[in-house]
C-alpha cells in the first residue's frame, strides 16, 4: 500500500470488509479523511443493504470520521449513480483527498469497474484487503474484537434465518458450504457495531426481517430512537 497518500476516503456500508479496510489503512499509517456511502432519497438507508442513516452517522462518529453521502433517487439508473457518484468524487479531490479505498476482497470485474469510473477523477483506488484468505479474515474479524450483524441476506445463497444473526463462530459454522465466509459473492452483508477502532459500542435494536425484491433484510435501530421508515 502507497504511503504517499495524503488524505483517503474509505467507501463504506457499514459492513465488516470495510471497516477491516480502514483498519489496514489505519495501521500503515496513512491518513484517513472521511467515510463515503450513497443513500436513498425518502428512505434514508443504505441504498443496497437496508441500514438507516442513523446508524451510518453513529457508526461514523464512533470512528471519529465524517460521513459524507451521496444521495440518489429511488429506482436510481446507472448514469444517475453515476453521475451523483461523481460529482462527489470531484468535491473530495477539490477538498484535497487523493484516494478513495474499497473492501472489495477478490472480485476481479467489481474492481475493475471501480478502477474504470475513477480514472481520470483525480483519486487513486486503493484495495487494502485484495487477495486476502476470506476464511482467515472472517476469522480475523472476530479475534480481534469486532462486532456485526447480518442485515441482508440473499436466500438463493444462504438460508433466510440467518438474517439479523451476530457475525460470529457460530454464524461462519451454520453457513452452506460452498458460501464465502465474508459473503463477497454477495451472500450477506453486515453492519459493524463494535470493535477496537470504535470509541463506544453503539446500542442497536433488532427489528422485524422482511423479505423484499429476492432478498431478506433485518431491520436495525439505535436504542431510544423511533423507527421512522
């Protein structure tokens, strides 16, 4: 990893790849600028992974970095994505970050579109985790203190029931084989709530778990916060 980096940005869902992302950049001493996610309008969640705003902001806070996010339009086309995802790429190039980092892990045509769209943006693309043993670093993961939850699920993959699951020994043990144990094939994704970069564990809440649009999502909350949508 470049050391000559001035300012990163790491791209975030509030999962555990890329929080262990910022973690890696932590570690090698470079210095991280913010967090970026995309959020859609009149939900205010995450725009794949279900996970209120309001969780992006305390999960961003207890890591003492800003949030900056990108909103986009329900039923969002790629040229809109696109676009939105852009002009934010050039407003932290303005504000002088020089990289943006992703958690992706071994994903070959993910990356290269990531590499694509931030050609000639003015940032570099860094991928901390590239190539890393997924069974090694879910294990990782839990040995070093970290906490997550399944939020999503794609059932095609993996079985429904594990949605709202507590990302552990015990969950990677109850996966099909064949599943990756960080689910980079897209078998479920997860909100980090606890770990060592965090300065206090955020009191989540889970709610209901709905099934919509071919995937199960667990519904998350603050504790003392009124569920909205």
């Amino acid at each position: 990893m470049a050391a000559d980096f001035r300012r990163v940005i790491v791209a975030t869902s509030g999962g555990k790849d890329s929080t262990l992302a910022l973690a890696a950049l932590l570690a090698s001493g470079l210095t991280v600028a913010g967090l970026l996610c995309t959020m859609t309008e009149g939900f205010q969640r995450i725009s794949m992974h279900g996970v209120r705003q309001e969780l992006m902001v305390a999960q961003a806070a207890a890591l003492g970095l800003p949030l900056h996010t990108v909103w986009i339009p329900q039923g969002c086309t790629n040229v809109i994505y696109e676009e939105r995802m852009a002009a934010a790429v050039a407003a932290l190039a303005e504000d002088g970050c020089d990289a943006v980092a992703f958690g992706d892990l071994f994903l070959e045509d993910v990356r290269a579109y990531r590499e694509q769209r931030m050609a000639g943006s003015g940032l570099a693309t860094l991928f901390p985790l590239w190539g890393e043993d997924t069974t090694e670093l879910a294990g990782r993961f839990i040995a070093e203190g970290y906490e997550a939850v399944l939020v999503t699920v794609d059932p095609t993959q993996i079985p429904p029931k594990l949605a709202g699951r507590a990302y552990d020994h015990r969950l990677l043990a109850d996966l099909p084989e064949g599943a990756d144990p960080c689910g980079e094939n897209g078998e479920f994704h997860t909100f980090v709530c606890n770990g060592p970069l965090f300065s206090a564990a955020l009191p989540i809440e889970r709610g209901e778990v709905v099934e919509r649009d071919g995937f199960v999502f667990a519904d998350l909350t603050l504790s003392g916060h009124h569920a909205t949508t």
